[in-house]
C-alpha cells in the first residue's frame, strides 16, 4: 500500500494544491466534484505531480516540504517544461 503526495494545479487561478492520500484516484475525482473545500472554488483542477511513499509519516513529510519555499522552487524546476509550454 502506497500513500501518495500530489500537486494539483488550478485552471481558474493557476495556483497550486499540494496534498496527501492513501487513494489518489479517488482522492483526485473528490478535488474535481467539489467535495473538497479548500479547492471547490478552484476547479477545475489538473493533476500535475505525484510521488509514492511507502507510508504515510514519509507522504506527511513530503507534503510538508513541498509547500515550503525551497519544496516549491523544487516543483517550478521540476515542471518547468509544463508550465513554460
């Protein structure tokens, strides 16, 4: 069993969501139906990013950083090529 960290992008604003879970299919399809407060207004939204982690204190963990300045640069340079077109 895997716990996944994910980023999505919203089409709206262009900003990011950075999250976890234990069921990414399933936790994509609630981001997209609105079920998820913090993006319902963002929609919609494209999955852009995912890593797997073996448990859920690493996908924590990843999360985390992701969100900080440096886990965010990551991500810029990352995706670079997606976002540059």
């Amino acid at each position: 069993m895997f716990y996944y960290t994910y980023i999505l992008r919203s089409e709206k604003d262009s900003k990011f969501y950075t999250g976890y879970t234990k069921n990414l299919k399933l936790r994509f399809e609630q981001h997209q139906k609105g079920m998820v407060e913090s993006t319902k207004n963002r929609r919609p939204l494209k999955l852009v990013y995912y890593e797997a982690c073996l448990n859920q204190q690493d996908a924590t963990h990843r999360e985390k950083y992701l969100k900080t300045y440096h886990g965010k640069m990551f991500i810029k340079r990352r995706l670079k090529s997606y976002l540059t077109g």
